[in-house]
C-alpha cells in the first residue's frame, strides 16, 4: 500500500525507512532526508565553520548511505549514529586539508549567516557560540558538539569519534571550559547580566 | 557594572547550548535538490514486477494527491519538473533520459513538494 506524505508513520525506525528505500519506495528517501539532514548538517556546519563545506559533506554522506541501502543490516547500527560517523570523517578530512594547503582552522563567518542586526538574543549566543568553537581543538570541538549541541550520549559520540567514553567526557569537559573562558567577557553582548 | 567572572557559569553555557540547538541549521534547497538526485540515482533498481506495482501506485498517488488537495497540484508538478531539470542538468540532454524519467515518475518529487514548499517555488523559478 502506498502511503501519502502524511501517512508516513513517525514511528519508523530509520533503519526501516532506509530497507525501504532499497526496496523501491523513493519516499522513504525523502523521510530520511528530513529527519536527517539538518542535524548532520548542524554538526559538520559547527565543525568545519563552512556553510559550503558542510553542505558538500552532507551530501557526501548522504550518497553513502544511499549506497549502502541494499547491505543495510539494523541490527548492526543507528543509521543516525552512522551517519554521524560518516560525516564527522569527513569533517575531518577536510580540516586535515585545509591544514595542507595553510588555511587558518580560525572562525570565518558563513556567507549565509544571518547579522547582528537581526537583533535576536539567541543569534547572538548563537553566533558567539560558533566563533568560541572555532578557537578549540578539533577533537574538543567535535567532542562539545555532539555533546552539548547534538545532545548525543557519551557511549554513541564514543562510538562516533572512536575513542573512549573517558576521553569523550575529558574533551567535552574541557572543550565546555574552555568556551566559558573564552566568552566571559562577553557576558552583557550574551544576556546575563540583567539576572 | 564590571563582572569579575572570569568564565560564564554552568547554567549561562547551558543557555549558549541552548540556543543553539533551538536555531537547527537548515538545508538550502539546493542541497534537497542534490540529495533529491542522487538518492534517485542510487536507488538500486527494482524488479519487474515490483516496478509495475509501484508505478501503479505512483499513478494513484499522485490521483489522490491531486483530488485531495487541487491546490498542491501545481507546486508539485513544478517539483518534478524541477527535480528532473536538476537531475538531466544544464538541459542540453533534449530528451529525458531513463534516471530522469525514474525520478519523474517516483514518488520523491511529491514528497519533498509537500515537505518543502519552499523547494517547491524553487524549483519552479519564483
């Protein structure tokens, strides 16, 4: 039986959705695609600090588990946590190069990121946020986003960083540290003085 | 007032956290596009049979659609062809070729009409 766009039940498993993509049911690709797309691209967007970049990540990864589909076994993995996993080494492939050719691992605003004059509280926090996560390690930044923005589990990050759950909650901790240093003195520009 | 805090507190980073994960980062419409595309491209090919049943309920999908809701007939028409102008590229290929018609007739293009209208009026130049 065919289901309608609002028929797709939400109770699906991603796993389900992608057997039945390579099963013939080209609308399961577009569930997928929404549920999954916009926190892989929130994650690699966070990492990389390019819009572009992590756009083309996003579709790489994606095109990955198309290909995958046919092989897909449930029991195995969460297709987000797959994802992630996927993404994340992409990421990094792409930090690694930009260290190739000498390109700064520094903050570069995305083109498409909405200004100041928005004049929200939350852009605010949310732009400082991303120029903060820019100054830590890679590892620490990964480790912050999956954490505290992606809201993941120490063991899945563990599973999706390949390292050990120790190590996810020591770069975490010190990630978080480093970027409350890092915007103390940005406190009035971030809301909280008026408590 | 000078503050002396030399670092934002638990609860100020848990706010900072916050708005962040309340701001999710939105696909462009060129990378649903994209993503459109090769998930058509990639989809492994169905049998025969499997085929014709699909593309029976494809036509009667897109009835129900149409007689549901008139009103999403047209954006969803500018999808498809949208999609499959994506998918066939610049237009210098003048006839459709099989992946293009797979990804006419599949039901992608309705889906992602109804979940991103926003796609949809791109798709369809405005």
């Amino acid at each position: 039986m065919t289901k309608m766009p609002f028929d797709r039940s939400s109770d699906q498993s991603d796993g389900d959705l992608l057997l039945q993509y390579a099963a013939g049911d080209t609308s399961a690709a577009a569930e997928l695609m929404t549920r999954l797309t916009p926190a892989i691209l929130g994650m690699s967007f966070r990492i990389l600090n390019d819009r572009a970049e992590a756009e083309d990540v996003v579709q790489d990864a994606m095109i990955r588990l198309w290909r995958i589909a046919p092989d897909w076994e449930p029991e195995r993995a969460q297709v987000s946590t797959w994802l992630y996993k996927v993404a994340l080494n992409l990421c990094r492939d792409r930090l690694r190069a930009r260290r190739t050719v000498g390109m700064p691992d520094g903050f570069d605003v995305a083109d498409d990121a909405p200004s100041a004059a928005q004049g929200m509280l939350a852009k605010e926090r949310t732009d400082a946020l991303q120029a903060a996560l820019a100054g830590l390690s890679d590892r620490q930044r990964q480790a912050v986003v999956l954490r505290h923005i992606e809201g993941l589990a120490n063991p899945e990050i563990a599973d999706i960083m390949a390292i050990s759950v120790e190590a996810v909650e020591s770069l975490s901790a010190r990630g978080k540290r480093a970027l409350a240093t890092a915007l103390a003195d940005q406190r009035e520009t971030l809301g909280f003085t008026d408590d | 007032m000078t503050d002396t805090h030399d670092s934002l507190e638990d609860l100020e980073m848990a706010q900072l956290f916050q708005a962040a994960r309340a701001q999710p980062m939105v696909p462009s419409q060129d990378l649903m596009a994209r993503m459109a595309a090769d998930a058509a491209a990639l989809q492994p090919p169905v049998v025969t049979s499997a085929a014709q049943g699909a593309d029976a309920d494809h036509l009667s999908l897109w009835d129900r659609v149409s007689g549901w809701i008139p009103q999403m007939a047209w954006p969803v028409g500018l999808a498809t062809a949208g999609l499959t102008g994506v998918w066939i590229g610049s237009g210098t290929v003048p006839v459709l070729s099989d992946q293009a018609q797979s990804l006419l007739s599949s039901d992608l293009a309705y889906e992602l009409a109804f979940r991103m209208p926003s796609l949809t009026a791109y798709l369809g130049g405005q």
